[in-house]
C-alpha cells in the first residue's frame, strides 16, 4: 500500500508507520489520540501544550478527517 496525504499533508498514512493508523504530519501522533483527547474534555490550548510541536490547523485537520469518515455509509451485518 502507498503512502496517502489529506488536508494539504497534515493528515498522512503511511502502512510503515503507526501500524497504517492516519497520524499527524509524520509526528506519531494518530488522529484518533488527539479525537480522544477533545472527547475527554480537553481543549485545543491544552493539547498544543502538551505537544508543542503541533499547531492548531493540524487539530483542525484532525476533525475534518474525522468527519469525512463519517460522512461515509455503514452496513451493520447480523452475526448469528
């Protein structure tokens, strides 16, 4: 599988890294840490502190992503 890019290189996934999980620009911080941290409560202040090398377009990015999987249609199948 080949390396893909969203939101102007923010969001990357990269089956070499992060076990193919989306992460942050290269920086191994998955999309779905930073989803967990805002779902927890935290701020978008407080995650920037916490990782000072992000900026908040990547938070952003993160919540775009997200909700472009949303966007997408699920089947639930019946299991026994």
């Amino acid at each position: 599988m080949e390396r893909l890019s969203f939101f102007e290189g923010r969001i990357i996934i990269d089956p070499d890294v992060c076990n193919g999980h989306p992460i942050i620009r290269g920086k191994r911080i998955t999309v779905q840490s930073i989803i967990e941290y805002l779902g927890a409560g935290d701020s978008q202040e407080q995650i920037l502190a916490e990782y000072p090398f992000l900026e908040a377009e990547d938070i952003r990015a993160c919540l775009q992503f997200a909700s472009l999987l949303m966007s997408k249609r699920y089947d639930v199948l019946r299991v026994a």
